[in-house]
C-alpha cells in the first residue's frame, strides 16, 4: 500500500516527539523566544497598570471636567512664550460661565502658592513636627463637589470661610499622618502654623482610591479658602479654571469655552491659542504618547531577542535536516509527498518555538508578581492581549524560520538519501 501523506495529528505527534527528544537542546534553541516574549509582556504589564492607574486618577477626578490654564498643561516646562502670557482672571471665569450654555458649574483654583513663591513658604508645623511635601491651594467651596472629593473628617471649606478670608485649612491624608500620625482624625480643630502665621484644620481628606506609583496628588494638598489665598499670596496670579459640562456635551463644551477664551483674549483667526484646555481624555492622549515611546524600545528589544531566537531555531532545524537525512528518504520511499515532508519540519519548528513563548509567557507573569509583591506601588498588570500575541508571534517566528529547512528537506532526492550514512 503506497504512503501518500500523513495526518496532521500524526505529523504533530512525530513533530513534538523529535523536540521532546532533544530537551537540552530545544532548551538552548528557544532561548532568545523566551527572552523576547519576556522583555514585551513584562514591559506591557508595566505599561497597562501605569495607564489604567493614569485613567483611574483623571476619572475619579471627573469625565465631565475642562480644565483651563494659561500655560500648556503637558509633561514639559513651560516655554519663555507661555511664561508671558497673561494669567488667567476671575472674568474669565465670569464669562465662561455665563455665556457657554454647556457648562453646568465652574470654581476657581490658586494652585501651588508655595511653589516658585519667595513670599509663602508652605511647611506646616505642629508640636514639632514638619510636613514640607504639601501642594498648597486655594479653592473655591465647590471644587470637592467638582473634583468628587471625599472628606475623612470634618468639614470643606464654606462661602462664609471665602468671603471672610479665615485661615482656615482641609488637609490631606498624608498631611495628616504625618502631623497627627496615632489619630489622623484628631486633625479637625487643631491649630498649626504656617508661613508664620496660624492656621485652623477643619477637614481633612479621604484618601483617593486611584494612585499613581503609590501616590495620588491630591493625598499631599493643602487646601485653604480662594481669597485666602489671594490675600497670603497677592503677587501669585496664576488661576486654573475647572468647568463642569453637561453630560454628553463635552465637546460642545470645549469649543464653546475656546471661543470664549479666544475672544476674550482678543486672538484673531489664524492665531494661536495663549491658554490650553484640558479634557480627562487629552490627559490620558499625552500619557499614552510617552508610554508610547517605551513601548516601541520594548518592541525593538523583543524583536532583537526574536530574530536571535528564530535564527536559532533555523539553524537547528538544518542540523536536524542533515541528521535525519535517511529518515526523509524512507518516507518519501514509502510515498510521503513533498508537502507532507514541509508540513512535519514546519510543525517541528512552530512547536519548537511554541514551547519557548509558553516559557516566556509563564516566566514573564511570575516576574510581573514578583514586581508587584516587591514594589505594591508599581503597577503591572498582564493584560491578556499581551499573552495572545506573545503565543502567536512566537509560533509566527516558528513558521517563518522553519520555511527553509523545511523546503530543504522537500527537496532532498530519496535515493540519495537512503544511499546517505
């Protein structure tokens, strides 16, 4: 009975046999798979969690908010040009409100008034104690119900505190802790002093939920009433604006507040803007353009250690080619086609290189539980897109560097082979 092909099952059986029955050798020959697959889901775990943290963060902040400066908001520093523009003022707000039917609600933000600011110094002291980390702004009443900020004890500041210009504090938990570090809650109507003068804690706030590398930024504020913070700070002008838009009209939102800006500021068609808008989705574009350039390092070094591994993998296929050169001229003798011959070497080396993305893979998610138990503020999450293309590139790399020894072994003549020792 003449042998026309083999089935596929039976290839793959003859095909995992030969890879299990060189195991050191296997081993050796998927070692740059193991390594690329590793470098790309490690790092992609990496990046999911620093960008899920990132999207946390901006949306327990609020979807529904434009935030408005007059520098660029991004992760570089101001430019000399940004840095004479004109800030931002209490019309602007004004206007905003009035004349943008999209907008909801808005509050006014002096943000930072101790940093850059020779005349503030915003470390508070109590009983000896120092807390110098803190991000000192003023607010207006409605920026917790804007920023969903949740208060742990006491309460937020009031329009009486605003208008009346009371020194008057809400302080963030890791304020708390480290000024009142047995009873956190304790806080509420206790005096410190800062910048010289004394200041009443009435509130202090619920730790966020979201964080980035173990912080949230809102966890180190300081906030204190808006004109509070006019009168301890008179020379800081700098004001952000954070408007609240109708659910649905964000974008209406944001044309109708650059209009507005832009008319404002008397820029004429064709100028650009002198302030920036900001939504929680640009926030989350401009992180994604810095992971972006990671990501792609990651990919060229995952690529390097692939085209090693696939080298390999080729290689070693020729050398098994040469050895089982008899092997080949038996089959063909019993009526093996070429194609059967391609598909069994194509198999050897697609479960070969399998094999080593099933390692790599396994390797990669105890490594990104490692990170996470050493460093619980370093997020990593593997994402299961990440292990889906891990699988199917290295069986792609098995395929692509397993088409040359296969045809080679298509090729061979069977009375040579059978003649060969």
């Amino acid at each position: 009975m003449r042998l026309t092909t083999s089935l596929p099952r039976e290839v793959l059986l003859m095909a995992m046999d030969s890879v299990l029955s060189h195991k050191f050798r296997s081993a050796l020959t998927v070692l740059g798979i193991v390594v690329g697959i590793i470098t790309a889901i490690v790092v992609a775990s990496l990046l999911t969690g620093m960008r899920n943290s990132i999207v946390s963060i901006v949306e327990e902040y609020g979807s529904n908010n434009i935030e408005i400066y007059h520098l660029s908001s991004g992760f570089d520093e101001p430019s000399r040009d940004e840095r004479n523009r004109k800030p931002l003022t209490d019309a602007d707000a004004e206007a905003i409100l009035a004349q943008s039917a999209s907008v909801t609600d808005l509050t006014k933000v002096a943000p930072n008034i101790g940093s850059f600011n020779g005349n503030f110094n915003d470390n508070l002291v109590y009983e000896g104690k120092n807390y110098r980390w803190a991000l000192t702004d003023g607010v207006e009443p409605n920026y917790a119900h804007l920023s969903n900020l949740v208060l742990r004890a006491g309460r937020f500041i009031t329009e009486a505190d605003n208008v009346q210009r009371r020194n008057v504090l809400v302080i963030g938990v890791n304020c708390a802790e480290a000024l009142f570090p047995d009873h956190e809650e304790d806080a509420v109507g206790r005096v410190v002093r800062m910048n010289g003068q004394t200041w009443e804690i009435i509130g202090v706030i619920e730790k966020r939920k979201a964080a980035f590398l173990g912080e949230n930024p809102e966890d180190r504020k300081v906030l204190m009433p808006f004109r509070t913070a006019r009168k301890a700070a008179p020379e800081r002008e700098e004001l952000r604006i954070i408007a609240q838009t109708k659910p649905g009209e964000l974008s209406l939102a944001v044309d109708d507040v650059e209009s507005i800006m832009r008319k404002r500021r008397g820029l004429k068609v064709g100028d650009a803007d002198n302030f920036d808008i900001q939504t929680a989705e640009e926030m989350i574009a401009q992180f994604d353009g810095i992971i972006g350039g990671v990501g792609i390092a990651a990919i060229a070094i995952s690529c390097l250690g692939l085209l090693v591994g696939g080298i390999g993998v080729m290689n070693i296929m020729l050398v098994s080619v040469t050895e089982r050169t008899k092997e080949i001229g038996i089959r063909k003798a019993l009526g093996a086609t070429r194609s059967a011959i391609v598909l069994q070497f194509l198999l050897e080396a697609m479960t070969l290189t399998f094999f080593g993305g099933i390692i790599g893979i396994v390797l990669a998610i105890g490594i990104s539980t490692l990170i996470v138990l050493a460093i619980p503020s370093l997020p990593a999450q593997v994402p299961l897109w990440a292990i889906i293309t891990g699988i199917s590139t290295s069986i792609g790399v098995g395929l692509i560097f397993g088409v040359l020894p296969a045809r080679k072994a298509a090729k061979l003549d069977p009375i040579e082979c059978l003649r060969y020792e």
